[in-house]
C-alpha cells in the first residue's frame, strides 16, 4: 500500500482507541506492513457488531496495509456453562461465524485464520509458562475483579474456570511465538489489556504489542440495567429477519431532539455512515422533503434542532440494516453448508425475537 505512515494511522484511529498512540506512530514508521491479530471468542448468537462492524474494522485494517490474522479462542470457551468442553462443538461455532463473515463481505482471502486450541497443542509450554507467571505475579482477589460479573452466574457466584480467563487471555496477548505487533480487542475489554501491560511493566518485556480497542454498541433498550439479560432486543442479530427488525424498532430506545446516549444515533454512526457512506431519511408527509445526510455531525445538528422526527430515522435505520443483512441471509439461503452449521449450534434454550414476543404477550396478559 503506497501511502504514508500518517493516512494509515487515520485509518487504524478510525476503528476506536489505541492504548499509547505514540507507539502505532512509532510502529508504523519503521513497517509498512504490521502484524494485527484479531481477538474473537466464537458465538452462539453472533450479533451485528461481531458481524458486520467486525467485518468494517478488519477490511479497514486490510486498507492500511496490514498482515491480518484473526485468533479465534475457541479454548477459552470451554468455560461456558452451556457449551461445554467439547472442542468439536466450539469449532462448528466459530465456522459458523466464519461463514457470516464471509456473507456480510469480510475479505478473508487475505485474512488467516487461527485457532487457539491449536497454538495450544504445538506451543502449550510457552503459553503455560506465561500464564503461570501471571497468576503467580497478582493475587486472586486482583484477578476475581476482572471477572466481578459472568453472565449468567449473577454477580455472587464466581466459577473458578473464570480465574483462568484473565491469566490466559495475557499470555496469549503477549506470547512471543505469534510476533504481534497489533491486537485488535473491544473497548469492554480494556481492563485485561491494561492488565496485560501492567504486567509488560513488571517483568520490563521489551518487545510488547500496540493495543487497539475497538468501539461497541450500546443497548438499544431504555435503563439497560434494569432489562432482562435474555431480552434479545438488546441488540441486533446477524440472523434478524425483517419482522424481528420491525419488532426492535419499536423497543429502540430514540428520545427526540436528544443526541447524546441515544442508541440508535449509535447504530447508525457505527454502522450506516461506515457501510454506505451516508444515511436517507423518507420524512412524513407534511414534514419537509427527504434528506440523505452526508455525515454523522450533519444528521446530529438536524436531530437535536427537531428537523427530523425519531420515527422516521428509526424507519430509515431499520431499512438500512435490512439493506446490510439481506445479502447474508441470502448467502445462507443458498449456502446447504452454512445453514448445517446454524442447525449444528443451536442451544435448546435460546431465547429468540419470536419466543420474546409471545412471553411480552403474557405479561400484558
């Protein structure tokens, strides 16, 4: 890529917050190409921010010149209470969520993929080694606090498989053999990656990777404190059909004239603007022309004066996202492959928008 060290940290500062800028500047004068792993835990229910903002942050990386090499942990999700320890079953997860990748236009064929629990069989010493230390370095009332709150345990109840998450997840981060020099995590998991470094400054590593955190959506819903965890109007999912999306659309959580914390202004900046470049509202009747707004500041300043009604970006957000799903629902429509690995990680007890319906049914019963 024939660009200069500083169009590519725009378009890495793009993706979210880097832990130590200076570093990348430093990092990017000295290697046109750089190292980035992407850390993800396979899903069960992969939502659109594992789906398609996933896919935005990668093909950007890909944009600035970098080596992509995405680790799926499919180790570390043995701790899940309903998956199990069964590593046939975590791997048919992550294909799956590979699949939606590819559907939602991941450029992949440039991208190489890596499982953890193979790193695990050919380098176990040298990721054991370094998780051992860690936990011998930090007391276990430290490393509980990284693991206060395990869906769906409830804040009281701490599973020991949780204490091995924290010393794990470092020693993978910053385990030599995998010559990092760029990790890609989300901002929810900035605790470990300061944990990371703190223990980087402890043992004075010298070579230590750049940390790049990732945004992350908000709750759709209103008081998300106070809402059912198994609510799935929580979020959007890769799999949410048009229904389902007409469903959440009238939950979503738009107050007017009000910008700030508004989840669905969230969406459509993380998503929209990113995907299309820019955003149309069809305005009511009576309420002024249609407006295609052409940035993220153009559509804020039109909302908090009142020029645009929260109904209408709601509807133009909801045709919006089914613009950007339609092709992966199609892609697994066709794909006899891919609809085998949704049948082969379905769990008995998830909660869909259908199930969700009928249960709000009873409640106004």
């Amino acid at each position: 890529m024939n660009t200069s060290s500083d169009e590519r940290f725009t378009v890495l500062r793009s993706i979210g917050e880097f832990i130590y800028e200076h570093e990348l500047s430093v990092l990017l004068e000295k290697k046109l190409d750089p190292i980035c792993y992407v850390w993800f835990e396979p899903s069960l229910t992969m939502d659109i921010e594992q789906g398609i903002m996933k896919t935005i942050y990668i093909n950007k990386m890909l944009e600035a010149g970098c080596t992509v090499k995405i680790l799926m942990a499919d180790w570390l999700l043995q701790r899940h209470p309903r998956i199990g320890t069964d590593l046939n079953k975590i791997r048919a997860i992550g294909q799956y969520n590979i699949e939606m990748w590819k559907a939602a236009g991941m450029h992949l064929e440039r991208v190489e993929l890596i499982w953890l629990s193979d790193e695990l069989d050919h380098h176990a010493v040298d990721y054991w080694t370094l998780a051992m230390d860690v936990s011998r370095k930090y007391t276990m009332e430290r490393i509980a606090s990284y693991c206060e709150y395990v869906k769906p345990y409830g804040p009281k109840i701490l599973p020991a498989a949780e204490i091995f998450y924290p010393c794990m997840l470092v020693a993978v981060v910053l385990c030599q053999k995998l010559k990092v020099d760029i990790w890609l995590f989300s901002k929810d998991q900035r605790d470990f990656i300061m944990l990371a470094r703190d223990y980087c400054e402890d043992i004075n590593m010298g070579r230590k990777p750049t940390f790049l955190l990732h945004n992350i959506l908000p709750c759709l819903l209103e008081d998300p404190e106070f809402q059912n965890e198994m609510d799935p109007g929580q979020t959007i999912f890769m799999q949410d059909e048009e229904d389902d999306l007409d469903f959440k659309m009238w939950r979503m959580f738009c107050p007017p004239k009000v910008a700030v914390c508004n989840p669905c202004l969230e969406y459509i900046k993380s998503l929209v603007f990113p995907w299309f470049g820019k955003f149309e509202v069809v305005q009511k009747e009576g309420n002024g022309s249609n407006k295609t707004f052409a940035s993220m500041d153009e559509l804020v300043v039109d909302y908090e004066s009142g020029h645009v009604d929260p109904i209408d970006v709601k509807l133009a957000f909801v045709k919006a996202i089914n613009s950007i799903l339609e092709p992966v629902a199609e892609y697994f429509r066709r794909n006899t492959n891919a609809q085998a690995l949704i049948a082969a990680c379905k769990i008995p007890d998830q909660v869909t928008v259908d199930v969700w319906k009928i249960i709000m049914q009873n409640k106004e019963i």
